[in-house]
C-alpha cells in the first residue's frame, strides 16, 4: 500500500515512528494503571481482567473488536496486495496467475479473495496463540532484511542511495539488522530456525529463477565494490609463472559459424579470463551515434545462450586489422588482461550455421517443454538470437580481410608479446559424440616445428606452451573422463634411439607433472625426401638431415608438407583435437604471407579440429 501513498518517502518513516511511540506511550501507561489496580495472581490468571477494573465494561469489548477488525482489515489488504505484486511480477511462474484477476476500477477482488482463504485456513489450527509466535517471526525477518538491503547499500556507496531520514547510518541498520534477529530466537528459537530456513529456500528459488524484468540487484552493487576492490590488489607487476593460466581473446566475424568454436575456448581458459571480440569495419565521423549500442545486448544474449563464462568488447575501426590492435591494448583490466589472442583459420571452407544446428537441438520436445520453467529462456527467443547475426557469407562472397591482412595481424600479435592460436575445422567438433563414444578419443600433441625439421629434437616456449594447453584442456572434467592425452615425437628409424628419445620424454612429462601417452613416430623418408627435393644426396646419413641440412627460413615444398599432413592424419583415427607447433609469422617483406599460410593449409588440410600455437612466455612451472 505504501506505493499509493503521496508522499512515501516522508511518510513511512515519520508514520512507523509516530505510531511506534504512540503504542510505547499507551502500553507504557496501561502498564503502570494495571501494577496499582490488580494484584499479580489476577493478572497472570485471568486474560479478561480489564473488564471487572473498567468504568463501563462494555468498552473494553468494543476496543478488542475495533483492534481485531483494524488488524484484520489492516493484514487483509496489505497481504492481497503483495499477492498481486508477486503474481504480476511472475515470481513463482504461473502459480500466482489467479491472483492477477482485477476489477475495472482495478479492485484486486481476486488476490483479496484467495488472502481472505489462506487466512481461514490459519484459523483452523483452533488457537490464535499457536501461530502468534510465527506471525512475529516473520515480521521480525522483513524488518532484518529491510535492514540488512540498507545496510549493503550504504556500505556499497551506490550513488543514488541517499536516504531522507536524518538518522539513518550504517550503524543503525546493522543494529536494527541485528536486533530483529536476536529477537526472533528470544521469541521462539525453534521457529525462527524454521522461519528462516524457508526464508532461504525462497530465496534460492528466486535465485534459480531467470526473469526477463530487472528492479536492480543489491548482489550487482556488492559485486561491483568487492570486484573493484580485488582489482585494484591485482597487481599484474607480481605475475609469476606458478600462477600462470590462459587468458584468451577470441576474435569473432560472424558467431553463427563458431559457436563450436566458442565453446572449446571456454574449455580451454582455465578458470582465466575470457573476451569475445568482434570488429565492425566503418568510419565513426560518419556514424551520428554509436552503432555498435544495439549489437551489445545482442552478443550478451549469445553468451547466455551458450552458456560460456565469457565478457564481450566491441569496436569500430577502419579495418579490421587496426581495430584488432584495438581489442589486444584494451580489453581487460588492471591485472586481468589478455594474454593469448585466438583466431579462426583463414581457408576456403564454406562457413557452417553452427548457431542455427545447435539451437535446433535445443528445440527438443523436452527443450521446449521444460526451459521456460527451469531457465527462463523461451526457445522462440532463441530463434530471434540466430536472425540478430546476419546471414553468413556465400561460398563465392567477398571477405573483410584477404590472406596477407590475416597474416599481418598474426605477426602483429606476436609483435604485441601475446601468444596465439589459430582454430581450423572447428566446425566438425562434436562433444557429444566425444562423450558418447565406445572408447576414449585422443588429444593430440605434436610438439614440433615442421617449418623447421632441423629443431625437432629441441623443447622451446612455443613446445611448453602447447603441452600447457593441451594439458589444460584435459583437466577440463568433461574431456578428462572421455578422452586422453597423447604427445608425439619423431625421430628416425633405429630401435636404440626410439626407446632412447621415448624415455628422455617420458622423464620431461613427469618432471612437468604431465601425464599422458607417449608416441615415437619414425619420419626418416620424409627428411630423405626433403633433402632430395632440396638437391641433397640420397645416401647421406639421417643424422646429418636432423642436425641441420634444412637452413631456417629456406622455402619448404609442398610435398614435404603434404608428408606431413599424410603422416599425422595416420594417427588421426580416433583423434578428438589435434594440438600442432604454429611457425613464427612472416615480416611484411618479399610477399611471404601468402606462402607462409599456404603451408600452414597444406600442413592442416583435412584434420580434425586442430590448434596451432605460438608461445611466446614460459608457462610451465615444476615449483607447484
């Protein structure tokens, strides 16, 4: 009711104070006129007393009625009215509709009348003194989380808190918080147990509940101010390599193609920090407000759609190069900052409505049936999401950047020390049928820089930082009871130096705590191949092709990529991921971007869902 009044703010408080001391004054003195007119065995005994001590005894029975029928009255249409309140706001889904029936005067006859039912059912009970304690229980806890909602708002400084009442402080509300409890046990503990446990309960069901309208959260301030708070103690000058963890930047084009995509790197981030980055190509000076204000609501839909602990950063810029840079120098804050940057592969694959397949799983009869009532989300939402990302681009249409672009700015990545991935054939990954499958699928590890045969007997940072991301991924519980990890080696075909170079790496995955299996694989003929084609002699000894033959940055052929390519896909049979060594990007000079991602297509044509990765840092520590 306090909501029609005219003037709430000043006359609640000042009407609560006036009639509290109003009451105190009149009990204060009744009590002080009953201790000189009765004795003590009259009063402990007899509850109707003031009748035989009055001056006319009829006034003490009309005051017991006007006060019942007032509180009655009073309980009666205060109740129907927050009855109405929460069936409106559909706090509790459908359960609440009938109350909503109104009058044209708009008289909510209906929540009146099914309050008017429920209080004739707490008569039943027979005696009023067995449910006055509850009744004081439950108006003691609305005075305590009033209270408690108050003191959490002062103590957040949200700025458009600013109470009228003069002596409102934090302390008076934790006083008030704590007295309103303290009294419900003094009254009755095992009820205030009871009262409070259902307190609970109703509130995790609000809390499980999604809703649609927003009244603002107390939790969203008290986040913000301790979220705030930690930032500013993280301190990115006391990084150290134990605590190191994945923190990615996932550039996006289109996510109705990568939602597989999208889902994999939430897997892959370790409990790190997660940004999904999308560039929109424009000139700014010719845009009369922002345009990307209605794409962001867009892309928050996604992510709950998906279910991914991700944040989103947009930006506008003139290609999608330079609004790149953008994204890696400023999403994050303070210590919380991106330290790998992901990219899809840049082929001539078409692109899949990934969006559209998995929400026509999601429509399910069970789906639709049960996702409104436990989530919140109507599947024909769902279906607006998919249309809120344009349609994607036809096998013959133009793209927004070309193959040198796309180079570019994996060099410039590196060139800002952040690592990289690049995500090929992502769109042939199907967990379900990873978690489905008779026997367990393989994450696969190839630690080598094929670019560069002459290092394949050599672990640096880039090696490590593979091994770290594949190790991360299978400690993810979904991919750990269904899959297991694998890490490859290549060496030549001697017997003596397999088991040899078999047991060096077994001893290193122990030492980094990284456990897996270990598998040599020979690739004599494709080195002999690769010195023939590079005009060597056919009978020269294999330790002279490992240790050197290849100089770094002399051109590869494409056949012995294609060996390559030939030689993993043998051991692809029942791969889940493939983890590859991802070669330094190329300088913009003599126009070797186009050969360098032309080999990185030869060396990953027609894999399963592969990752190349560039590590730059160390992030591998034996200390933990």
């Amino acid at each position: 009711m306090s909501g029609e009044l005219k003037d709430p703010t000043k006359s609640i408080p000042k009407g609560t104070l006036m009639a509290t001391c109003f009451t105190l004054s009149v009990y204060i003195v009744l009590t002080i006129l009953f201790a000189c007119s009765a004795d003590r065995n009259l009063l402990v005994g007899n509850y109707t007393f003031m009748i035989q001590v009055n001056l006319w005894p009829p006034f003490v029975v009309i005051g017991i009625f006007a006060a019942t029928l007032s509180a009655a009255l009073g309980n009666l249409i205060g109740g129907s009215r927050i009855l109405l309140a929460l069936a409106k706001d559909e706090l509790y889904w459908i359960f609440l509709k009938p109350a909503t029936f109104m009058t044209k005067s708009g008289n909510p006859i209906a929540s009146v009348m099914i309050t008017w039912f429920l209080v004739q059912l707490v008569l039943l009970t027979g005696s009023l003194n067995s449910i006055a304690n509850m009744c004081s229980e439950l108006f003691l806890l609305s005075y305590a989380t009033t209270n408690l909602a108050c003191l959490a708002l002062d103590l957040t400084s949200a700025p458009n808190f600013r109470p009228i009442f003069r002596y409102f402080s934090s302390y008076t509300a934790f006083i008030g918080m704590v007295g309103s409890l303290t009294m419900c046990f003094v009254v009755n503990a095992k009820q205030a147990s009871i009262a409070i446990a259902v307190l609970f309960v109703l509130l995790l069901v609000l809390h499980l509940r999604g809703f649609e309208k927003s009244w603002g959260s107390i939790s969203q301030a008290l986040i913000f101010h301790q979220v705030r708070k930690y930032l500013l103690l993280l301190d990115s000058r006391k990084d150290h390599i134990k605590f190191w963890r994945p923190q990615m930047l996932l550039m996006v084009s289109n996510p109705r193609s990568c939602c597989q995509l999208i889902d994999f790197v939430n897997d892959l981030k370790k409990s790190g920090l997660y940004i999904l980055g999308h560039v929109r190509v424009g000139d700014f000076d010719w845009e009369n407000e922002d345009p990307l204000i209605d794409d962001y609501p867009k892309w928050l839909g996604l992510v709950d759609h998906l279910k991914v602990k991700a944040f989103i950063e947009l930006t506008m810029a003139r290609s999608i190069r330079e609004g790149m840079h953008h994204l890696i120098r400023v999403s994050g804050l303070g210590g919380m900052k991106p330290n790998t940057i992901c990219f899809g592969f840049y082929d001539e694959t078409q692109p899949v409505d990934t969006l559209a397949r998995l929400h026509q799983r999601m429509s399910a009869k069970k789906k639709k049936r049960f996702a409104k009532l436990y989530t919140g989300e109507n599947p024909e939402d769902a279906e607006e999401l998919v249309n809120n990302f344009g349609s994607l681009r036809p096998a013959s249409g133009s793209r927004p950047i070309d193959g040198d672009e796309y180079v570019r700015m994996v060099y410039d990545t590196l060139k800002l020390k952040k690592n990289v991935c690049l995500f090929r054939n992502f769109h042939l990954l199907d967990k379900d049928l990873v978690s489905s499958a008779r026997n367990k699928m393989y994450i696969d590890v190839w630690p080598i820089n094929f670019f560069q045969p002459e290092s394949a007997n050599r672990f640096d940072n880039t090696c490590l930082f593979v091994l770290q991301l594949a190790c991360v991924l299978h400690m993810v519980p979904a991919w750990k009871r269904r899959t297991r990890l694998r890490i490859f080696t290549c060496i030549e075909e001697q017997r003596e130096e397999r088991a040899r170079k078999e047991k060096k790496l077994a001893e290193f995955m122990k030492i980094l705590r990284i456990r897996g299996e270990i598998k040599v694989v020979g690739w004599e003929h494709i080195l002999r191949s690769l010195h023939q084609s590079l005009g060597g002699q056919p009978n020269l000894e294999m330790e002279m092709l490992a240790s050197g033959v290849h100089e770094p940055g002399e051109p590869l052929p494409d056949e012995y990529l294609m060996k390559i390519n030939g030689m993993i896909k043998d051991h692809c049979e029942e791969t889940a991921v493939v983890f590859l060594y991802l070669p330094k990007a190329p300088r913009n000079e003599n126009n070797q971007q186009e050969t360098y991602l032309r080999k990185l297509q030869l060396m990953s044509h027609e894999l399963p869902p592969t990752v190349l990765v560039h590590g730059l840092q160390p992030v591998t520590s034996t200390a933990l």
